[in-house]
C-alpha cells in the first residue's frame, strides 16, 4: 500500500538590482529581512539536521560536491510553516509540508505573495535606493540556472534503482505540460540557430541522469537522501529537474501526477512494459527543443515514442491504477481524481492542438505572446525585446507581470492565497510548526522540518521532535495548543 504524499516545493527566485552596491546576496538578505521586520517576528533555523551529502545509493560519485549549508546567510521560519531565506544568491522561499496537490498550488502561490511583500518592504525602508525586483523563472539569460525543488515523502523500503526506473520516463516527458517556455539557448547543448524557443527553462541545464549536486552536474534524478522524518520508514524524493511555474494548472499537474507515478511504483502498479529511454539526456533537450511535441525519442528496447506518447502511456496506467487502488494516497480523493481529469484534458489539447492550451500552460502562454509580438514589431526570434517580455512573464510586480495580464486557469481564491502568508496548512505537521511560533514567539528559538526549540528561560533548550509529517496537525494538536496557557504548560502536557 503506498504511502500517503507529503509535498513540498522550494523556489529559488530570480533576483534584480542595480546601483553601485547591487550585489545578489546582499539583495537577497534585505529581502528576508525587510520581510521579517514588517512582521515584527524572526524564528532562527535549525540546521542540526541539515545533511546534503547523504547519497540515496549509499555513494557518492567521485568529485560530486553536495550543496553547502550555509549558516551565517538570513534565514528563518513562518507562522505558516514555511522557510524563507537566502540560498547562495537568491530569496528562496520553501513551502510548508503539504497533504494533497491543490493545498500546494495554495502555499506556492502564497510563496509569491510572500516575495511581493518583502519587495515592498525593502522599497520601504529604503525608499531612494533602486529596487529590488523578484521573477518567478529558472535562469538570468546568461547561463546560470537556479532550481524550483520538489519534495515527496516516499516509502523508505522500496529500492531506489526502482524509483529512479520509474521517474525517469514520467520527468523527461512531462516538460509538454510543466515547462514554462524560454526564449533561446543559454547553452551549448542545443543550437541557438535552430532552437529559437524552448518548452523549458531548466531542461538544458541536466547533465546527468541520476546524481547528488543541484548546482553542477545536474541530474534528472537528485539521490539527495535526508528524509526529514523518520529515516526508517520515509524517503524524501528530492526533485530538481522541474521549472519554477506561474500557471496553477501546471504546478498542480507537475506534482499530482509525480505523485500518481509515486504511488504507482510502491503499489508495483507501473505499465507492464517498463518505459526505458535510451538515452535520457539528450532526450530531456530533445523534448524542450520540440513545439510540435512529435520528435521520437529513442528506446532501450529499439523503439521509439514521443513525450506525448510516453505521457499517454503514463496516463492510461495511472487511469487504471485508480480504479484498481484508488488515489488515497495522493491525498484528498476527489484533488487525486481532478489531477487525473486535468491530465488527460491537457494530453487531449496538447495532442489536437497545443494553442488551446494556452490558458491553462506557461510554455503555451508564453509562445502566443511571443509570436503575437513578433508579427506585430516584425521581428525575428534575435530580437531583444522578446527576452525582455519573457523576463517581464516572470515578473512578480503585479503592475508588470504579463502573467497577471492573461487570462489564465486559476484554481484557488486569493483569499484563500492571502491567508496562507500567515496560516499554516492544517493537514501535516506544519501546523503545529506554525501555531506555536505565531502564539509563543518569544519562547521558541529555532525550528526545522522536524522540530521545534523552546526556550523556556531555564537550561537546557527544549526540543520537540516532529518526526512524522502527518503528524501534528490541527485534528492532532489544535486542542492541545487551546489548552495550553503558554509554552510550558504545552511542554508539559506533551511530556505526559
């Protein structure tokens, strides 16, 4: 029985700033920090369980350079359970732990909103300095490339060499429908002559089918192993071959359906024909590189299929695995069977005609508007302009987002968006997380996925441990915390 998803995603944002001191991590830092003084309110993280260099193989590669932890940059918590903070040269912003696929798009979305509000800080506290301004994309247009994560708690006793045999296919083909479109080639993978638009921001920066780094060397499967839960029973997928989306019905593709495929595997319930691509690389550029979505790509087997082919496929099997096993463990029932609606609906308007989907896809949004202008202004694909209007796509700023502009898909009410800034989800243990630094700020001094420390004024610091995403929620501890006059009573109560 596969294990009920637990999701995160954590976006590294673009960032933008001129004048004489406009350094990225300097920026960054302002961000976070203008954010945390508006709110009168900043929880340290805690990084004693921070642990990049574990590999899912048991081994690293020789040379692989796991991520940097890096202590000393702004870094904090949210009452909505979030982390928010500076990683190398950009605000990341990392979504508190979610029960289902739509509670997701919510707290990305949020994450958004979250950026939003740190710009206007920033202007307000130093209002004649030159803006800081925040794009929701992949790369700076120069050749560097910064990474939108996705997390999935998984099933700790299935092998790895499965997962990675059943993913591989799913993230390689699903570009058709996550991609959030780029004007050019930033590297030499790809001929800038021939390849004027791509269907990904990221794809052409993976250089390897499985590995550990996120920054160098880039896999298609990431083995970073730190569960943030109980190692016995849970993995934490970490996935970083995906692109940063503004399109709700793209982030709510991109995890619903890895998550179907998730559970497909630890059910044993994939297509009895193992999908093997011969190739996966090349073939994650060939898929970004094709608006017609009819490029074959080569099979282990001899054969061939495209993307939308392979998508198809997928499908098909996951159609019959919910009605074989149903999709409890996706999360909410009736978000796992709209993920699986909106999945063969966009494979249909993909197969007959991609413009149709050009409402509810970033890639397709994007191209439109870029061959509008094109006929408009006459201009060929070198043209300036256009990568100035793919930058402003991605553009947070309300009054210059064209995203904000079109009339796109939108699947959750800015309300609902706006209180999740400051409410953590209900269903994980974020709740928890969030409800004691909202009601107790002074009392706790640091946090993480899987813990929560208090300082009651008397050594030594007090550690809860979280160790199960799925537990800690409001049905598990909202009585406990209304019980509870202060942290001490709280601890108390928890002790017994």
């Amino acid at each position: 029985m596969a294990t009920p998803k637990v999701y995160g995603i954590e976006t590294e944002y673009g960032i933008h700033t001129t004048g004489a001191d406009a350094n990225p991590i300097s920026a960054s830092s302002l961000l976070v920090n203008a954010y945390m003084a508006q709110v009168d309110r900043k929880i340290d993280w805690d990084f004693e369980d921070e642990t990049p260099g574990n590999d899912a193989r048991g081994f690293a590669r020789e040379g692989a350079t796991p991520p940097m932890v890096e202590t000393h940059l702004a870094n904090t918590v949210l009452t909505n359970g979030a982390r928010f903070y500076v990683d190398h040269a950009h605000p990341e912003y990392s979504s508190p732990e979610c029960a289902d696929p739509l509670q997701l798009v919510v707290y990305d979305k949020a994450g958004e909103e979250v950026l939003r509000r740190s710009m206007k800080a920033a202007a307000g506290l130093f209002p004649e300095s030159p803006p800081v301004v925040v794009y929701k994309n992949n790369s700076d247009g120069k050749g560097n490339s910064y990474g939108c994560h996705e997390n999935y708690l998984m099933d700790r006793s299935v092998p790895f060499s499965s997962v990675v045999e059943g993913v591989v296919p799913h993230f390689v083909s699903r570009l058709i429908f996550t991609g959030a479109g780029k004007v050019g080639v930033e590297t030499p993978v790809m001929d800038r002559a021939t390849v004027p638009f791509q269907i990904s921001q990221r794809a052409e920066f993976i250089e390897e089918v499985v590995g550990l780094e996120t920054t160098l060397k880039r896999p298609i499967v990431n083995t970073r192993d730190e569960p943030h839960a109980d190692p016995t029973r849970y993995r934490r997928l970490h996935v970083i071959v995906g692109d940063a989306n503004l399109s709700e019905v793209a982030i709510l593709l991109k995890v619903g359906t890895t998550a179907i495929i998730l559970a497909m595997i630890e059910d044993d319930a994939l297509p009895s024909r193992p999908i093997v691509l011969a190739d996966p690389v090349r073939s994650i550029h060939s898929v970004s590189a094709d608006l017609t979505l009819s490029r074959p790509l080569e099979l282990a087997d001899g054969t061939s299929a495209t993307a939308l082919e392979i998508q198809w496929e997928l499908f098909t099997a996951a159609r019959k695995y919910a009605e074989e096993h149903g999709l409890g463990a996706v999360g909410d029932e009736s978000v796992a069977h709209d993920v699986l609606d909106r999945w063969e609906s966009v494979l249909h308007g993909l197969e007959t005609d991609p413009a149709t989907m050009a409402h509810e896809l970033d890639w397709v949004a994007k191209h439109q508007i870029m061959e509008a202008y094109r006929d408009r202004h006459g201009c060929g694909w070198e043209d300036g302009r256009l990568a100035a209007l793919d930058l402003q796509y991605h553009d947070l700023r309300p009054e210059r987002s064209l995203y904000d502009r079109l009339d796109m898909v939108r699947l959750v009410d800015p309300g609902t968006v706006s209180l999740a800034v400051t409410e953590p989800p209900r269903t994980t243990r974020a709740w928890f997380r969030g409800q004691c630094l909202a009601r107790w700020p002074d009392a706790v001094v640091a946090a993480n996925w899987d813990s929560v420390i208090f300082d009651l004024g008397s050594d030594p610091l007090r550690r809860v441990p979280m160790m199960d995403p799925l537990k800690g929620t409001a049905a598990h501890t909202e009585a406990l915390l209304e019980r509870s006059a202060g942290p001490a009573e709280l601890l108390e109560r928890l002790s017994e």
